[in-house]
C-alpha cells in the first residue's frame, strides 16, 4: 500500500474517533443537567447514552471518513470511538463497567460508522 494511503487512512479515523469522543462527551454532559435536574430514571439515562453514540459514531464518520473503502473506514472509526469512550468514561466514573451490551455497542457503532462512512464519502462525490 502506498504511504501517503496509509497515512491518510489513519489521519481520518484518528480525527473521526477524536470528534466522536468530544461530541459524546460534550453531549453527555448537557445530558446529565437535564438528568440530574428532572431526576430521570435509570432506563432513560441508558436510553439517552445509547442514542448520543448512536449519533456521534454516524456522524463522526460522515465527517471525516472520505475517499476509497469509506465502510471499512467508518467502521473502524465506530469501534475506535467506542473504545475510546468506554476508556474515556472508566476514567470519569472510576472504573471499567463492561457488561454484554458492549459487544452489542461495538457492532453498533462499526454499523453506524460504516454508514456514515458511505454516506460522507457519496456526498462528497456528487
């Protein structure tokens, strides 16, 4: 593969899981104002959690993931995101907390981020 490839693959996903990251950890605390003001219960924290990386994998990749094999791409970019974010918030919160869901979150964000993969790489074409 040629280099300037390589490295403009890994610039991409780099920048893709970054703005993932910030966006759900800027997204998730204006989240938590509205939790902790309207004391929300358990379920619907989860649900809210689980939509803000929904979004941010889809749309972190429709941002920053161009050119050839944008599924592939995106879809590391989803799972790098969603790894960063476990780690990210087992710094926040104390600990890792993984359960089954995260294989399940791990599918997910690879699913969104190769469609928004796609997505970004044919807008940018047309």
């Amino acid at each position: 593969m040629d280099r300037d490839l390589i490295r403009s693959t890994v610039k991409q996903l780099v920048f893709a899981s970054l703005f993932g990251t910030v966006f759900s950890l800027a997204a998730l605390a204006v989240a938590a104002i509205f939790v902790k003001n309207f004391s929300m219960p358990q379920p619907s924290v989860t649900a809210i959690n689980w939509s803000v990386k929904c979004v941010a994998a889809f749309l972190s990749a429709a941002l920053f993931v161009k050119g050839e094999r944008a599924l592939f791409k995106g879809a590391g970019a989803g799972v790098i995101f969603a790894l960063l974010t476990l780690l990210l918030f087992a710094v926040i919160g104390g600990g890792v907390h993984l359960d089954g869901f995260f294989v399940l979150e791990l599918a997910v964000c690879a699913i969104l981020g190769g469609a928004g993969g796609l997505l970004g790489a044919k807008l940018r074409k047309a």
